[in-house]
C-alpha cells in the first residue's frame, strides 16, 4: 500500500488543522493505521493510532483531549484532526500502516514505529506563537 500524507500547514497556536492520508493499492480496511510525528533534533514519536474498524483508537499524552483520530475505509483515507494546536505540536507528521492480520498484539504495540510496515511521506505543521 501506499500512502500520502496532507494537510500540513502554519497555524497560530490554538488554532486547528485536520491532517489526511490517502492510501492506495491495497485493500484500506485491512491495514491499522497509526500517526507520528518528528521535530528537529527529536526522535520520531508516536501520536495516535486506530484499528482497521475504528473501533479502538489511542493517543500520546501530549495529544490527548486535542487531537482526534478517524478513518473511511470507503474513501480509503484517514485523518488526524488537531485542535487547540500549541508551538511544541511543530513536526513533520508522518501516517503509517501495518496488515491487521500481522499486527502482533496491536492492542500493545501500537506506539512502536517498528510495528508499522507502510509509510507516508511526512507532511509539515508549524504552529507559532
């Protein structure tokens, strides 16, 4: 599958933007998708994630309350949408995803970039002050 991220873009802090990825060449409903994010200078981490139902989704701390995770597996896209954005939230973001049915223990595993096999191609938020 491929993936392609969109909807970056600066933002004043507190402000809103909803992040999108567009998978293609496979069957979307059968892949977890999960979203990460890396700063300059910082290791790339985890965001948020939702299962290929979207019957489960997880978040980071830093984004919990905020942030909101979602997909349409008819439109096979899925999106990040990002309020009350704050300056730290600057990074690229990158969508990932893995088959559901070799997602080991997804349940536990889900923050792990190595739990993802497919990944998109970053798309980038600033948020100022």
């Amino acid at each position: 599958v491929q993936l392609q991220a969109s909807g970056g873009g600066l933002v004043q802090a507190g402000g809103s933007l909803r992040l999108s990825c567009a998978a293609s060449g496979g069957t979307f409903s059968s892949y977890n998708m999960g979203w990460f994010r890396q700063a300059p200078g910082k290791e790339r981490e985890f965001v948020a994630a939702i299962r290929w139902s979207g019957d489960s989704t997880y978040f980071a701390d830093s984004v919990k309350g905020r942030f909101t995770i979602a997909r349409d597996n008819a439109k096979s896209t899925g999106y990040l949408q990002m309020n009350s954005l704050k300056p730290e939230d600057t990074a690229v973001y990158y969508c990932a995803a893995v088959v559901r049915k070799f997602a080991q223990s997804y349940s536990t595993n889900y923050y792990r970039s190595g739990s993802y096999d497919y990944w998109g191609q970053g798309t980038q938020v600033t948020v100022y002050s």
